[in-house]
C-alpha cells in the first residue's frame, strides 16, 4: 500500500542546517493529549515516537540552529505543564538517512 509520494528536498538548502532528538520525559500529572497537540502543530517536529526504556517520547527535530533549536524547546516542549525533563542530542553528521522500507 503506497501512502503517499514526496520529493527529497536537501534541509540544507532551505537553511535547515540543523538535526536534533529530542527524548520527552514525565512521570505524573502531565497533559499528554496537550503535549501531542502541541507536537502535531509544530513544523520543527518531523517525527514523534512513543518509546520504551526510561522516557516517553523520541522527537526527531530539524531547525536553523541552535538558537532555534533553543526556541522550540522553550516555546514547544518547556511550556507543557508537568513535563519533567528532556534530552537533547545534536546530530553531527548523518552516515545514513533514507526513507525507503526494506521489502526484500
């Protein structure tokens, strides 16, 4: 089943130089129909994962820079009421990235 098409723009070229993942983590108390909500309107946010293991959400986030990056998660994440803490890891460079499933 195809479930959709897109062309594979360079992020570079639209000055979106850079890669982050987010880990999102709370135990209690936490709105998470607002934090998805907040998630699904923000551009910076290219994928949002539900995981195992020690934190609840895995964001995969492309922005400008790191004063961007700032800015997402002060504007986006920090104003979630009751999300406790998040773990920024920065990409420094990509030795694969594809979108293409595995059919074989």
């Amino acid at each position: 089943m195809i479930a959709g098409t897109h062309a594979r723009v360079d992020p570079n070229a639209l000055g979106l130089n850079l890669l982050a993942y987010v880990f999102v983590g709370w135990s209690e108390g936490i709105d998470e129909a607002d934090f998805l909500q907040r998630i699904a309107k923000a551009e910076q946010v290219l994928e949002c994962h539900h995981v195992t293991g020690g934190w609840n959400y895995l964001l995969k986030v492309r922005v400008k820079d790191t004063g961007a990056l700032e800015e997402f998660l002060a504007d986006v994440l920090k104003r979630v009421k009751g999300l406790q803490r998040t773990e920024t890891l920065i990409v420094l460079s990509s030795a694969k990235e594809t979108a293409v499933l595995p059919t074989g």
